[in-house]
C-alpha cells in the first residue's frame, strides 16, 4: 500500500496468534481483506475483539482498486454505489467521508443500469444509430423479456435466457429486427450479458431478475473507493503477502496455515476469499467443508468482466464525452 494510506499494514515477519496464550476478549482470523473481510474486521474490533486479517496480495481491497496513473483516480474494479440509501452500510460512511457521487441512473434500473441518453451507439462503419431507433427497438426487448417471463411461469424447469429468447423469437416472429435494427437489438441482449458478466445460455431464466435492488439508484464514485477501504482498515493488524493454504477446524478453534509455512491460531476464522480462490481449491479445509458448500461452490458461476479507461489530452465536443460504445458483431448468440 501507498506510503499516503494511514492503513496500519505488518510485515510477515510478525509474532503468531498464540492460541495457548488466552486472549482476551476472543481472537479471529479475517481471511481476504476486500470489501468484507475489511467490513467484518472493522466490526469486530470494534467490538472489542482481538483481529488479524491475512491478505494474499500486497494490497488490500480485492476487487476494488483505485488507479492513479492517470493523475486522478480511477477505479478499475467495483466503481459504483448500488443504491444510494441508508439501508447500504456503505452510503453513511461515504457520506461522512463527504465523498461525492455521479448519479447515472433512478431505482427501477435492472438490466438498464444507466440511462440510454447517456449513450451513442454508432455501427461498425462510425455513423451513429438514431436515437429513436435505440429507444424503440429497446422496447422491443423489454416484451422479449416480458414474454420470456411468461415462459418462465409455464415451466417448472430451468433453462437459459438464451433458450428462452430463442423459444420466444419463433413463437412471435413479428419480433424479429432485420438490418440496423437487428444489430442493436443483439446489443441490449450484450448489454444483459455485461450487467452479469456471463454469456446468455449460462443466465438463468428463472432467477437472474430475482435479486432485491436497494432504493436510492446509482452513484459513481468520483474519487474512487480508496478513501472508503482506508478508512475501514485504518488501525486493523492487515498482514500483506500471507497467502493461505490450510484451515483446519477443532473443538477449540481454528489453524491457519500460510504459503510460507507459519501458523496461525485463534477462536475462530472468517473467510470472505474469491469464489474463484475456493473453486481452485488451493486452500484445503479439515475436516472439509460440508457436501453441500462444496456443492454450492462448484455450481455458482463466476465471470469476467473487463473494464477500459481513456484519457483524453483534450475536451471534444460534447458528443465525444457521452459514453459511446461502438457496436461490435462478435456476440455469440443471435436474435433471429
């Protein structure tokens, strides 16, 4: 971490968490130190609990990282604020930090998270698509995806949204787009393939709307996420490069193994690692973790999303600052 973070980090050259020296009050090991492990380590201090958080990498925050190479941040991972409301944990300290937000979109924003006006399409040959045909076709997707509701109400089994559309297109082919129409139609099924970073025949037709959005809509942090994980760290004992490999489980507490051979120990452990870390299975769990967890773990998916930051040596005119997203004919499904 930057030498300008008030983070208090250790070397791995620590003492151990000596379980056979008692604790008091009761000692826990953090495993992962994004957003949760941090949140769930700040909460137990204080609560006066003794807490030692082991990160793999030389950083905190996991998927949330603030850039600065530019000269101003930019967040290359999480990046914004889902519901701008007091029941998100995160919205009362963000306000107390007076960091401010960049609306981009209201409460009922799903599968479109910002507004449309926000956007100019423009096909593969630079001319920029009709703002009303954007907004029409786009309302023939949404009744592709009211349709493929009621699809989903006639079936008791699952099937991807990909399936579906396709049952759906051949049940109404009035739906169908021909030419420009059709490439931004196969643009909102990619738009929908971004929001969950996942092809369509992986998406669940039956549950990928079913997730409860905070009121409030959506802010962007302008100033990044950094001030808020320095400040959920500050003062925690955070150990960098202390990749685990071993957790194993007893009567009377946890011990925890690291890649250079030193154990910890302590009354309990917190694991908030990837799921992409518990997929690989690089750390071992004794007694192993129950058939069902493992289960879970190997059924839950996980995708990626790529994210591309430009800098502009000057300000264009105000159609180069709307976001423009060129529209590539790479996608893997089609809407015929």
């Amino acid at each position: 971490m930057e030498s300008r973070s008030n983070v208090s980090l250790k070397k791995a050259s620590y003492s151990l968490v000596e379980r056979r020296k008692p604790l008091s009050p009761s000692s826990v090991i953090v495993i992962g130190s994004g957003f949760a492990g941090l949140a769930a380590a700040r909460a137990l201090k204080n609560a006066s609990f003794e807490v030692v958080v082991l990160e793999s990498r030389d950083r905190i925050g996991g998927r949330v990282y603030t850039d600065y190479s530019f000269g101003f941040p930019v967040d290359v991972g999480a990046s914004w604020l889902h519901g701008v409301c007091k029941e998100n944990p995160l919205a009362p300290l963000i306000g107390r930090l007076g960091l401010p937000l960049y609306r981009t979109s209201g409460d009922n924003s799903v599968l479109f998270d910002h507004d449309l006006e926000s956007y100019a399409l423009f096909d593969t040959d630079g001319h920029q698509v009709p703002q009303d045909l954007v907004e029409r076709v786009g309302q023939v997707f949404q009744e592709i995806l009211d349709k493929a509701d009621k699809l989903r109400q006639e079936n008791t089994n699952d099937m991807s949204v990909a399936q579906a559309i396709t049952i759906v297109m051949d049940r109404h082919p009035e739906l169908k787009q021909e030419g420009l129409a059709h490439k931004v139609l196969q643009w909102y099924l990619c738009r929908m393939e971004g929001w969950f970073a996942a092809d369509a025949d992986t998406i669940s037709l039956k549950n990928w709307d079913q997730e409860v959005l905070l009121p409030g809509g959506h802010g962007l942090m302008v100033r990044g996420y950094r001030p808020v994980l320095t400040t959920l760290a500050r003062g925690l004992d955070i150990r960098l490069h202390h990749r685990v490999t071993n957790i194993i489980r007893g009567k009377k507490g946890v011990e925890i193994t690291v890649e250079n051979g030193k154990t910890f120990v302590a009354d309990a452990a917190i694991i908030t690692v990837p799921l992409g870390v518990l997929k690989s299975k690089s750390i071992k769990f004794e007694p192993r973790l129950p058939e069902w967890k493992e289960e879970a773990i190997n059924d839950i998916g996980v995708g990626t999303e790529n994210k591309i930051a430009l800098h502009f040596e000057k300000v264009g005119s105000p159609m180069t600052l709307k976001r423009c997203q060129t529209m590539l004919l790479l996608g893997s499904h089609s809407l015929s």
